[in-house]
C-alpha cells in the first residue's frame, strides 16, 4: 500500500505535469466521516463516478493514495478513442444482441460524453474533438478497417473511410494505405482533464481526498469501512476504480488483469513549416500494428508519440530509443529528434480486452481494465457505475457485469507481456 507522503505517490515528470491547469485542493482524510458512497481511486473513472453521483444528489468521497490524475489517467497519451477494441458486429456475436447492444452504445458514446463535460463544466484540458484516425499499415489490414468503418457507418456514426491520397495529405507522406476517421474522437490534456474532473466534483458537493490510501475494506452493521492511514470513511456504497494500480483490497480483483507500463514521449514544439506536416488539423492517430504506434500534436506544436508496452518500469525505459526513431522517420527533415519529456505510467489490461465491470458484493461495484483506451470508456464506466450506485431506473448507458476471472498463472504476467509484444515485434517486421 501507499504510504502518506511516499516519494513514489509525488507526481513524477512528464509533458502533463509540467503544463497542466492547477491541481485543486484535495486534503487527506483525517479522522471519522461518513458518506452515500465512497470512490476508490481518483483517476478518470473514479472521479467521472464522483461527478455523477453528485449530480445525481448523493454525497459521495473519493479516497485516492495520492492526488487526482496521479496514475494513468494523467499519464497516458491524451487520445480519446470512441468504441472498443472489437467491432460492433463482433461484440454483438459474443454477448448477444441485448448486452452486446449496450456496450455498443455505452462505448461508441464515451467520447463525446468526454467532450460534453469538458464543455459543461468548462473544464480547461487542451480538449480537441477534431477526430480519431486509425491508419492500415499494411494493405491486407484494410479489409478490417473497411468493416469497422461500415459498422460504425450503420449505426449513423459521425465517420468516413480515407482513401489513400486523403491519408498522404493528413501525414505528409504516404506510408499508410488508407484507413478511417471517427469525428467522435478526438484530444485532451489527460492530467488537466483529470482535474478538471475533481474540480467540477467538488463544485458539485463531492469531498475528494489526496493522500489517502484505502488500506483496508470492510462490511459491518454501519455499513462498509474504508480505512486509511489517517481515517476511516464509513459509507452505504462503495466504488473501486483503481485500474492499473488495483491491489490486494478486494480478493482476485488485481489478478483479473494485467498492468502494463504504456510509454509516452514528447518532442519540443515544432517548427511552423513541419507542424502543418503532421495531423495538422488537430486529428489523433493510431495504426494497425500488433504493437501499435500513435501520435498526435499537442495544442502547442509538440509531437506526442505512444507505443508498445512493458510488465517492467525498467522495460518501459528501453522503449524510448524506438519511439525517437519513429519520430525521426515520420519528420525527417527535422534531423536529429530530442524529446523534451518521456515519461510512463500503468494502464490495466484484460485478457478479452474488454474492460469489466463487477459487482463484487450488495454495494460494492468495480471498473477496471480500459485497455488503452482509458480517457473516454473510463469516463463512462464512471456514470455507468454511478448510476448503479444511485439505482437510476432508465440510465442513458449500461454495461454488463460480469465475475471476477483471476488469470491463470498470474504471477508470471511479466514473462508473459515481454514474450508476446517481442513475438508481436516479430511479426510486425515481418510484415514492413
């Protein structure tokens, strides 16, 4: 557990922590309280539950081991990607026409859920929906990204097919063979997002708390105890929304997934005559690689590029000498590439790579593993939790809930992300 002001709980470095709004107040938990509903974890997910049940009239507590936004959610790229990872038509065959049509709305609306609270409670985040590109690295992955695109297209999405020459224009050479835009999608600054995020909780009534790990969780006549290191928080309900860095708290919850360390790295603002190079409409892109890139400017002109993936801090390191080749053969007139930051932090993943939500006990709800695409289904499992916890009747969105499935073999998790994204490297060279 986290300790109240331990060195690994200070927001470490990165382009977010530099350049993000101010950080509202969140002081820890000190002595008894009492709440409706009690949120574990102040990341995305946690703080959009907080908000959501403020609105809905609750009182509710977030509990968080260090400050909002501290983990992935103000670390990550900054990319908010409407959907999941499979496609409509294939959530549909796997769950069903009921639960699968409810993660479909739930997921193809969790980008502009994003975009319509950065708008409603004027959160200050760089916040850009000017469209998601995912991009065919080879021609044989064309075939699934026009499917994808005809499924989205169906259902009266906001998207269009990119031929080619479109792609080149956008890119500024021609390195992909087309691909899709959803205009649903778009970028945030994710740590500015996040406090924008508590802020607007807080105006609402929520109490967020920094500084305060939960240590211990209980059930007694009075309700369910949170402990932490200078408190305890009594509440009816009780959220956990800890993502990549869920604990022991609740047994086999941090053995259903798998934290990975996700890399990020910035260049320093870019030239006038290269900025318009590159996605110069704002746009976010990632592309079909089985260890993906992605990339995007931020509103300053800095190239901010993700990719690949590491079980081990010590790994994440290693990634960034690749990532600053990439950058350099996506804008090789500007020679040599520095980064300004480079920085990491763990995302959770899952071995359906569908995220999950479970109910683990009458009151006790959890939402993790998001997969890389935190910032907006994060965002959503949060009202989709907070409207569990408030009993609404008719929500505007659902997600099934299913066990807690600890992995197999889960302590050798490390072995196993090393040995497949080198297996998924493999292929990828292949295939360029």
């Amino acid at each position: 557990m986290a300790k109240v002001n331990d060195p690994k709980t200070i927001l470490p470095p990165s382009l977010w922590a530099a350049s993000a709004a101010p950080a509202p107040d969140t002081p820890a938990l000190d002595g008894d309280a009492r709440a409706d509903v009690a949120v574990v974890g102040g990341g995305f997910s946690g703080l959009s539950a907080a908000l959501h049940l403020a609105q809905g009239g609750a009182d509710v507590a977030v509990l968080e081991a260090a400050e909002p936004g501290w983990g992935a959610s103000g670390r990550n790229g900054g990319q908010v990607i409407p959907g999941l990872k499979e496609d409509p038509r294939e959530i549909l065959a796997r769950f069903g026409p009921e639960k699968g049509e409810a993660m479909v709305r739930a997921s193809g609306g969790a980008a502009d859920l994003v975009f319509e609270l950065i708008a409603r409670h004027g959160i200050e985040c760089d916040g850009r929906q000017t469209g998601w590109i995912q991009a065919a690295h080879t021609k044989s992955m064309l075939g699934v990204l026009a499917k994808r695109h005809q499924d989205w297209a169906g259902r009266d999405a906001n998207v269009a097919w990119l031929e080619p020459d479109e792609l080149t224009r956008r890119m500024g050479d021609g390195r992909y063979h087309g691909g899709w835009i959803d205009k649903r999608g778009g970028g945030v600054q994710p740590l500015s997002y996040a406090r924008g995020l508590a802020r607007a909780a807080q105006q609402l009534g929520a109490r967020v708390h920094g500084s305060s790990p939960v240590q211990s969780l209980h059930r007694d006549p009075t309700g369910w105890q949170l402990q932490t290191p200078r408190g305890r928080m009594t509440a009816d309900k009780v959220i956990i929304a800890t993502n990549g860095y869920t604990d022991g708290l609740w047994p086999g919850l941090a053995q259903s997934v798998v934290p990975v360390y996700s890399v990020q790295v910035a260049t320093a603002p870019l030239g006038e005559n290269i900025r318009g190079k590159i996605l110069g409409g704002g746009e976010v892109l990632s592309d079909t690689r089985r260890v993906l890139w992605y990339f995007r400017q931020d509103a300053h002109g800095r190239l901010i590029m993700g990719g690949g993936g590491s079980a081990y801090e010590s790994g994440a390191v290693k990634i960034y000498d690749g990532l600053r080749q990439r950058i350099e053969s996506l804008l090789p007139e500007a020679g040599k590439v520095d980064f300004e930051f480079a920085w990491n932090g763990r995302v959770a993943l899952t071995r359906d790579h569908y995220p999950h939500l479970h109910e683990l006990a009458p009151g006790l709800w959890a939402g993790l593993g998001f997969n890389g695409r935190g910032v907006a289904m994060a965002t959503m499992m949060g009202k989709v939790l907070a409207d569990r916890a408030l009993d609404t009747v008719q929500p505007a969105f659902e997600f099934p809930a299913s066990p807690v499935r600890p992995l197999p073999l889960h302590a050798l998790r490390g072995v196993a992300v090393t040995a497949t994204r080198a297996y998924y490297r493999f292929r990828d060279a292949l295939e360029n």
